[in-house]
C-alpha cells in the first residue's frame, strides 16, 4: 500500500535524517570553492544523528561552503592532499568568527567588504596630490595623514581648512581660500 513511501526518517526530538550520501558533485563544488577564494581554510564537522560529516570551506573574508564527505579520515585527506589548505576538527578549534560575521552582513543586507588579502592595494599618490594633501593639512593646522588616506579622513582636513582659510575671517583675504579649493580639485574632492 505503501502508507510509509516518502516519509523519512526523524531522529527522537523530531529532526529530519539526512539520507544522501556524499558525492562527487559535493567534493567539486569544494575543489571550485577553494581554487576561486583566497585564504581558505577547511573544518571538518563531525557526523551526528542528523547529518553525515560535512567539510566546511570558510574564505578569508568569511564566505563559506559546506558539503558532505565519505567521513572525517577522507575530509581530512581530501582538504590536505587535493585542495592543499589547512584543516582543522570543528570540535577542536570551532568556526572562525569570520564567517558568522560574513552570514551576519549579508542577512543583513550590508556589503561585504573585500578581505585584506584579496583586496587591491591603493594607488599611490601623484606628487600633486601629494602636495594638496600637505597643504591642506598645514593649513587646516592638523598632524600629518596616513600614508593613502581615506576619503574621509582627507574630508575631515578639507572642511577644517576651509574653516581657516574662510575669506570672511581672513578679512577678505582669499588666497590661502583658493589654495585650499585648488587643492581639493588635485584631490577630487567635492565641495
């Protein structure tokens, strides 16, 4: 009659029992995972009452993969020997908070930001932005930036020099306000 056909199984506190087992389609989304990410790590999860033992792939910044392996020996073997990565017991060192910070982001809807190893290193100032960058700063009468500073930080001095160099407490004097505005052209920065 075929009442039970279809129902699967469920542990005492009522979980469904995962029935597949691993496959080759799960071990080359983990080799495609690994050769398209940077920094990857792998963690092997042991099995449970619920699921089989999975490979969890997390990337440095976060992203993460997990499918089922044949079992922690293979898991092990496979991370080591055909994706070359490190590999750790989940049980042993746990998830790196790097993931639950990514899974956090993006339920969140925020973007992620690029990891540091993968992100491309800022352009190096042209001598002229270099020079706007010094005469904002002395005239702003603030320390010296950072080496690439961020936008921010370069809004931050712009507005403060522009508060020094303001012709209306300058007396009308507007020199050192075209400098600072011919600065901020060098730098791209809006008014």
């Amino acid at each position: 009659m075929g009442i039970f056909r279809g129902r699967k199984a469920r542990t005492d506190g009522g979980a469904v029992v995962s029935d597949r087992n691993a496959s080759r389609a799960d071990l080359d989304a983990l080799r495609a995972f690994a050769e398209s990410r940077k920094g990857v790590e792998a963690y092997v999860e042991p099995k449970t009452s619920v699921t089989q033992t999975t490979l969890l792939l997390v990337a440095s910044d976060g992203e993460s993969i997990r499918r089922r392996v044949a079992s922690a020996q293979a898991a092990f073997e496979f991370a080591r020997k055909r994706l070359n990565i490190p590999v750790y017991d989940a049980n042993l060192v746990g998830i790196p908070s790097r993931k639950r910070d990514y899974d956090l982001r993006k339920a969140k809807g925020t973007p992620t930001p690029p990891s540091a190893s993968s992100a491309p290193q800022p352009a190096k100032q042209t001598p002229k932005e270099l020079a706007a960058i010094m005469t904002l700063e002395s005239i702003a009468g603030v320390d010296p930036l950072p080496t690439n500073p961020s936008f921010d930080e370069l809004m931050r001095v712009y507005r403060k020099a522009r508060k020094q160099a303001h012709p209306d407490r300058l007396g009308g004097e507007r020199t050192k306000w075209d400098t600072v505005e011919d600065a901020a052209r060098a730098l791209g920065l809006p008014d």
